[in-house]
C-alpha cells in the first residue's frame, strides 16, 4: 500500500488518527530522508495541537522503534534502565548506571542530549575532553558486556526516526507534545532490549510538566505505552522547582 505525507499530515491536521501502516511508512520516511524537514514540522505540529489517542501513540512509539535496529541482549542478568524526562541540573544517570552494574543489572543507556532549556546526560559526559559517546551498537554491546553498562548516543541505527524528528521539535516549538515526548523517549529506549524501565518524570517550573496534573499524564502516557510495547514499566513523578545539583552547565 502507498502512502502520502501530506495525506498523513491532513488527517492528523484533521483531528483523525492515522493507521499503523501509515504511521509506520512516515517513520521510515523520516529515518531515510523521503519526509522532508517540512513535512516533519508540520507533521509535529499537527500532533501538538491535535494528538494520536492511545492508539496512535502507540503506533507511532513502535513504528519510530522499528525505524532502526532493535537490539537483543543474552545475559546471566536483568537488562534495565532509567529515563528522566529533563530538568535542571539533572544527575542521576551519571551514578546510577555504575550503581546498577555493580549490583548485577546490565544498563544500556542510550540518552539525549539537551532540550529545550534542559542540559542532557550526554552534553555533561562531553565536557570531558576526549569523551566518546558516540559508540555503534557493536561498541554499545562490547561496553555493555565487559563493565555492565554504557551511556550513549542512539546510533545512525538506534531509532534514527526519533533522532530527525528530536531536532525538528527543538526548533518548532513542538516539545511539549505528550505523543511525540512518549514517542521519543520510548522509541529508543524499547530498540536498547530493556527488560524493564523505570521513568522520573519532573515537576515544577524547572521542568517541561509545570503542574502535576500534567505530570502525572505524561506518566501515564509513558507506562501505558511501554507496557503495550511489552516494556515493564514504573514512573516516577519528582520535584523540579529548584535545581538538582550545586552547579549548572555542561
């Protein structure tokens, strides 16, 4: 069956939900450059104003997933790992990982860089000259293996949907989307193989969910999605109304 991006953007324009298979096709689209920039803006604004329902959000996390490689992993251990939804001063993967290495867990952690007024886990890594994060998903699995956890860049092969798409809502004031946050965040972390997740999603002026109530939806968007992916999935909705750490900056 043929698709059209502008079909598919009219529809979501609409206030109608697109089909898996078309939702599928404008992944691939994205991840191999046949969706235009424009197209993909006005396909992100379109979900911002409009959303996906739960099945389109659904559909649009596993065929983002499913754009790229999915890894599988065969270790005597849980493969698990932890997502924060962004905010200031954010540390915590940088100890946990290790943490849950020590414990037995594999963490294949792949993150993200800064959004919107947020730093991300990689652009702190980096400020460590000679720091690579930029690992293939050979690397991923050889480091993930060998010291129990890795964190890193989605690969051009992780989710590359997600990754064109993360830097047109960066740039289109569509970052505060419930379907297209759920998707990005769990289109990478569903291709790393986790066996399980957990989710701290922020609270408060310093973060993207101002109130609770909207904390708490996109929390339930999260787990809701991951699950019918096949995800175990907790979330956590935590205070962001002042900084995490004693200084800010990568």
């Amino acid at each position: 069956m043929s698709f059209d991006a502008r079909a598919i953007i009219a529809q979501v324009r609409g206030g109608d939900t697109p089909s898996g298979a078309a939702l599928s096709w404008f992944a691939n689209g994205l991840a191999d450059g046949q969706i235009s920039d424009a197209q993909a803006g006005a396909f992100a604004m379109a979900v911002c104003l409009n959303g996906l329902g739960t099945d389109g959000r659904v559909n649009l996390t596993c065929a983002m997933r499913d754009s790229g490689d999915c890894l599988q992993w065969d270790f005597d251990g849980p493969v698990l790992d932890k997502h924060s939804t962004g905010g200031v001063g954010d540390c915590v993967s940088l100890v946990l990982a290790p943490l849950l290495a020590a414990a037995g867990v594999y963490v294949p952690m792949i993150s993200g860089r800064g959004l919107g007024h947020t730093g991300g886990t990689l652009d702190k890594l980096e400020a460590i000259p000679g720091l690579n994060v930029d690992l293939d998903t050979d690397r991923l699995r050889s480091v993930v293996g060998q010291v129990g956890c890795a964190i890193a860049s989605a690969s051009a092969r992780i989710a590359p949907a997600d990754k064109r798409l993360y830097a047109i809502r960066d740039v289109t004031s569509t970052v505060e989307s419930l379907d297209l946050i759920t998707a990005s965040i769990l289109s990478k972390k569903l291709a790393a193989g986790l066996q399980g997740l957990i989710l701290d999603v922020k609270c408060g002026s310093g973060a993207f969910m101002k109130s609770p109530k909207a904390a708490k939806e996109l929390a339930t968007c999260l787990v809701e999605t991951a699950k019918s992916a096949g995800c175990k999935t907790a979330a956590l909705v935590t205070d962001m109304d002042q900084p995490l750490a004693p200084a800010l900056g990568n």
